[in-house]
C-alpha cells in the first residue's frame, strides 16, 4: 500500500513518527480502544489522493511526534478500510476523533487549517481534563508539558514512570497477563498509588468486555432484572464507553434489589469501578452518596 510504503521511507530516513501506527479493522480494538485507556488517542481517516488528508497527516505527525508520547495518532486509510469508514460514520475526509478511555469525540471534518487543528486539539485535551476524563496522569496539554508541581522528563516530555513503561511494552504485544501483573504489583508495594491502582482498573476492565457479546448482555439485563451478571456486564460496557453515571446508577439500582450475597457481588464491583476515575471525582462521590443510600 501508497502509506505503507511512504512509512517504510519515513522510518529509513529516521523521519517516522514512533507515536503513529496504521489501523484497520483488524487492529482498531487493540491500537484505538484498548491503547486509549491508557493514553489518548487521536483517530485520523485519511484518503491517500487527497491533498487536504495529507496536509492534515502531516501536522498530526509533527505534533504528535513533538508530544514525546502525550497522545498517540492512529490512520486510517478511508479507501483500504471502507467498513471501518462506515462504522465510524464519516461524512468525509480527512476527519479526526479524539478517542480518550474509550470513549469516541468527533472532531474537524474535511479540511481544517493546521492552527484550526491545533487549537481544537488542545481545547480539547484540556477540557477533558478539567472533566475529570482523562488517564489520571495526563498534563491535560497536546504538547508534553508537565502539569504544574510535576517534574519534566527529558527534552520537555511528560514524566513517564518505569511501571508504566513496562506495562505499556506489555499491552502493546497484547501481554495483558504481565500488564495486569506489572500494576497489580506496584498496588501490592504503595497501597496509596493511585495512578496505577486505576491503570489495575483499566486493563481488568478491558480484559472483562474482551468476549463479551455488548447487544445479547443488554438483552439480558433488559429481560431480566435480576440478571446480576448481565447488569455488571452492562455497566462494565457503559464505563467503556464512558456513560460513568449509566454505570453507576445500574448497579446502585441492583444494590437495593438484592440481598446477602448477590449484594456484595454487586457491591464489590461498583466499588472496582470507582477506581477507574480519579479520586474525588464528582461522578464518584455522587454515586457513593447513592450506594449508601441504597444499602441503609
């Protein structure tokens, strides 16, 4: 293919951009998805003939490449991935998605200055911030600057810690045993490490939504009530998907219909959940004040 092989020369001439990678449907779950609920990922469909995807390409890349691993860039070919167009209901090209925990934000559609592009991206990186949506250790910039009172890496890029690292190596060959292994054991030597406590979350919850068919639980949950498995599973869906409160309010909402056991399960869960987001989070606290509520 016409990309494949200017990356090839990009990456010969010491010219490539180590934070981009090409997608497909083959690979969406895994280098869009699953990678955006570490860090996010900003989504490009592209169309190799036109001269506004590769303007828009090219800035992406410079941007991206100068964040030090901020945010990943993810291409996708418009015209070798049709169904994958198709699915994400693009209008034209170029146009880009955020994808932060994920969860899908609509971007610029069809040719956008590169200031335009820029000043969207970082509007958008901060407001999520300010939300509360992005990984707990996120500078909530498009560059690699640190957040204040944090520490610089080198170069300007964002401190990235060793576990993360080798957590990140892991995911990236879809080692999702030794990832969960690596944050499970930085838990187990810093009770109070809160960042990879909720990276611990991510990857389970991950690994949980791997094989499960989203339409036949929803049914289930639908149908039934007091499916206990199938409203966990739904809210596991809708954390995935970021619809945190829908999450929430389903399993405060099967809290007060169960009793004994089947409550703890509940319960315990909701409790894995919390983690995900960031502590004090309005959302969480919100729905602690409701889970209370329910058990007394």
């Amino acid at each position: 293919m016409e990309r494949e092989a200017k990356q090839r020369a990009a990456e010969s001439a010491g010219r490539s951009n180590p934070y981009a990678v090409n997608v497909d449907e083959s690979n969406f779950q895994a280098q869009v998805l699953e990678r955006s609920m570490a860090a996010p990922v900003v989504l490009a469909v592209l169309a190799g003939w036109s001269e506004q995807s590769t303007q828009v390409e090219n800035t992406l890349d410079r941007l991206s490449a100068a964040s030090g691993g901020n945010w990943f860039l993810a291409k996708v070919d418009s015209e070798a991935s049709p169904q994958l167009v198709q699915a994400l209901r693009v209008p034209t090209t170029p146009m880009i998605v955020l994808v932060v925990q994920g969860q899908l934000l609509p971007g610029p559609a069809g040719p956008v200055p590169d200031d335009q592009l820029t000043a969207w991206l970082s509007e958008a990186f901060a407001a999520l911030k300010e939300q509360g949506a992005l990984p707990p250790d996120h500078p909530g910039t498009l560059g690699g600057e640190a957040a204040p009172g944090e520490e610089p890496g080198a170069a300007g890029q964002p401190r990235v810690r060793p576990v993360d690292a080798e957590a990140q190596e892991a995911l990236d060959n879809g080692d999702f045993d030794t990832a969960e292994s690596v944050y499970a054991k930085a838990v187990e030597a810093d009770p109070k490490d809160g960042e990879s406590r909720s990276k611990l979350a991510q990857i389970r919850l991950v690994r949980r939504l791997r094989d499960v068919d989203a339409a036949a639980v929803r049914r289930a949950a639908a149908d039934d009530p007091g499916d206990i498995a199938a409203q966990i599973a739904v809210a596991d869906i809708d954390m995935y998907g970021g619809k945190f409160e829908d999450a929430f309010d389903r399993l405060v909402a099967a809290v007060r219909r169960t009793r004994d056991e089947e409550r703890d399960k509940v319960r315990n869960h909701l409790l894995s959940l919390f983690e995900l987001l960031p502590a004090g989070d309005p959302r969480v606290n919100a729905a602690r004040r409701k889970l209370t509520s329910a058990l007394f």
